[in-house]
C-alpha cells in the first residue's frame, strides 16, 4: 500500500509539473468547475481538519488563476445556463462560514482580485457556537490522550462518521459528553468565536464576495418533517437577504444530503441554484438545483491539480 501510494503521488507531481495538467483542464472550456473549501488557517496551522493554511490556499489561487477563468456564482451559473463558456470557467465555495475565511482567505483573494462564494448557516452568526463535529475536533486534539496528529485526524473522522449517521440531536449531543468524560477533556472558560459575523459578512460582501444559505443550523434536510426543512431553507434566505439588503441566489445542502422534496422545497423558495457534494464538472444540460462540485481542502497543490484533471476528464 505505501508503495502505491508513493506511486501515485509521483504521477500527480509529474502531471502538475508538466504541462499536461493545462491540456486536461482546456478541454473542459464550455463546463463550469466548483471547487469547495471550508476553513483556511493561519500559514503556520498545519492540522488541516477541514481546512488548508493560508500560504497553501495562496499557492492554489495562483495555479487555478493560471488555468481557469473564475467568476462569481451568479455569473458562473448565467454563463452555463446559456451555454456560453468558452474556457475553463471556475467559481470558489467555503460552506458553514466559518471566520477565517474572513481572516485568512479573504485577503488572499483581494490580493488576486478574485471572488467567492461563501454558504453561511445562518444561525450561527456571530456566535460562539460550534458545529458538532468542531466539538469532536476540540475534545480529540486538546485531550492528554492526544495520539499525534495523524492519528488524531482519523480518529476524529472516524468519530464523525459515525456521529453523522445518528437521527436524533439529542443522541448526538449525550455521545459527545461521552466523549468529553473518555478523553478527559476540559473546556476553556473562555471560547474564541469561529463564526463570521454580520461586520464581517458585510465589509466582504462590499468587496464583491457573494453569500449564499446554508439552512439555519445545518441539519440533513433529508431527515426532517417538510415544515421542518421548509424553515431551514426559506427562512434563512430571508434573514440573509434582509441583512445583507441583497437577493440570495445561490443554496448549499448541508452534508450534500438533499432528495426530490428538498430539491423542490430549494425551488419554492426562490433559489436560482443549489450545490451538491456530488464530484465532477458541470455541463450546459446539468440540474441546477444538484450542481456538483470538487473538493478543494488539500495541503499539496499536485493533489489539486490531479482531482481538477480527473473529475474533469469526460467519462
């Protein structure tokens, strides 16, 4: 195993550094590419559970600069819908809207005059709330039973998965106090907020960066009663565009988990798009309410160059 993976990372770094990586993604010039982050931390943070430092995230900027042209969603979507892109066309997501995005891309893609689109949930706002899976994070790293980081990144996912899959909150939330006991695991008295807020929001909304919902708390839509999803959906749009004095286009599903109501309950409340997990390029013909989209979290720019020339290969 470890010589195939030594392997194939010979092959992406030779794909990266030639120029057949530019030949893969020119032939997509009439397909649009999302590309998804989540957190960039600071240049010197390389534990990089959902996220990629800054310097790393800057390396990124300049390689998809080079090949793709990168348009706000909006614009993205108009070019698809009418069938009019005629180079790579390329348009940045961060999902849940945490504040180094603010922090820590945000002056990355002023530096590059590009923009982004940034899927907010929206009852977190300028709170010091955590997702559930920031909590396992916390209590694994910051535990005395710390293993190191590579261990402590698995086993985190592992924990995650699992926790994911449960139905009820309630259960979710009692084997996470479980987990506090198990690792010995002490909160701080004082907490640092990882949300953006509303200042935030709005001085990069100034800057032409788009934002778009998330749901009110990041539940899987697929899970809820109808009424229930309908207010994640249509009543953030509606805080987001009385705040943001702004119409609100674009939908994430959280987890990427979304079936035909939920689709139809995104229709129904005015959004003109909504993203999926789904991987791969997005053709002319694509349902625009299950966009696909590529994962962009990755310390290794020839990785990146590698996911962008394979999902971009038409199959």
């Amino acid at each position: 195993m470890l010589l195939k993976n030594e392997i194939k990372n010979i092959l992406k770094d030779g794909l990266y550094n030639s120029s057949l990586a530019g030949s893969v993604i020119r032939r997509n010039r009439n397909r649009l590419c999302i590309l998804c982050y989540h957190r960039i931390t600071a240049p010197d943070n390389r534990f990089r559970y959902l996220g990629i430092p800054q310097d790393i995230f800057e390396q990124h900027i300049v390689f998809l600069k080079k090949h793709f042209e990168i348009a706000s969603f909006d614009k993205g979507m108009g070019k698809l819908r009418s069938g009019s892109i005629k180079k790579p066309l390329l348009v940045l997501n961060f999902d849940d809207g945490y504040r180094d995005n603010y922090l820590y891309a945000f002056p990355i893609l002023k530096k590059y005059g590009i923009t982004a689109s940034i899927f907010l949930t929206v009852d977190y706002i300028g709170t010091k709330k955590s997702f559930w899976w920031d909590s396992v994070r916390d209590i694994i790293v910051n535990s005395p039973k710390s293993a190191g980081l590579k261990e402590d990144i698995v086993m985190i996912e592992n924990i995650n998965r699992s926790l994911k899959k449960l139905l009820n909150e309630e259960e979710r939330y009692l084997k996470i106090q479980k987990l506090k006991q198990e690792f010995c695991f002490k909160e701080k008295s004082s907490k640092e907020r990882d949300i953006l807020n509303w200042r935030e929001i709005k001085e990069m909304r100034d800057c032409g960066i788009d934002f778009g919902s998330h749901t009110l708390t990041h539940p899987d839509l697929t899970l809820l009663k109808k009424d229930e999803a309908r207010k994640e959906i249509s009543h953030s749009k509606e805080i987001l565009e009385q705040a943001l004095d702004k119409k609100v286009s674009g939908f994430a599903y959280p987890y990427g988990s979304f079936n035909d109501d939920v689709k139809e309950i995104v229709k129904d409340s005015s959004y003109s798009y909504a993203r999926t997990c789904l991987k791969g390029f997005n053709n002319a013909y694509e349902d625009i309410f299950s966009l696909k989209q590529i994962d962009g979290s990755t310390n290794h720019i020839a990785h990146l160059a590698a996911r962008l020339c394979y999902r971009g290969i038409r199959l």
